[in-house]
C-alpha cells in the first residue's frame, strides 16, 4: 500500500512538471505573437510636423530646389519607408 501512495505522488508531481513546462511554452508562444504583431502594427498618421515638412519638401520641389529624386528620398526619409 504504502509503495503505491508513492507512486501516486511521484505521478501528481510529474504531471505538475508537464503542466509548467506546457504553461511557460504557451507564454513564449503568445510572446512571440504579440512581438510578430507590433512588428506588422500600421505606422501612425504622420503628426502635424511630419506634415509641415512634407509641405515645404513640396514647396522645394515644385520651386526646383530639390530633383524628383531628391523629393522622393527625402519623402521616404520623413515618413520612414
């Protein structure tokens, strides 16, 4: 009787293992997910800044201060791209 309450208790013990080693797989699972997500996030409208630079980068380019190129890296530039 007594080798059997062991069992029973060695058993209880390995299945609490299992369960936290199932546990801490899950938390790294959902960590990677939330990671995954904010990296795929849509970047924010651009502030009322961003949008008084892309103004005067405009202003530069339609005055011919800055080439097509030049406007389109800078615009990259500013919005991050």
């Amino acid at each position: 009787m007594r080798g059997r309450g062991l069992a029973l208790v060695a058993g209880a013990k390995m299945g609490q293992a299992r369960a936290q080693q199932q546990y801490e797989q899950q938390a790294q699972v959902q960590e990677a997910q939330q990671q995954a997500a904010a990296a795929q996030a849509p970047a924010t409208a651009p502030t009322t800044d961003t949008t008084a630079e892309l103004k005067k980068l405009a202003d530069l380019h339609e005055q011919g201060i800055l080439t097509d190129d030049e406007f389109a890296a800078s615009k990259k530039k500013l919005l991050g791209i």
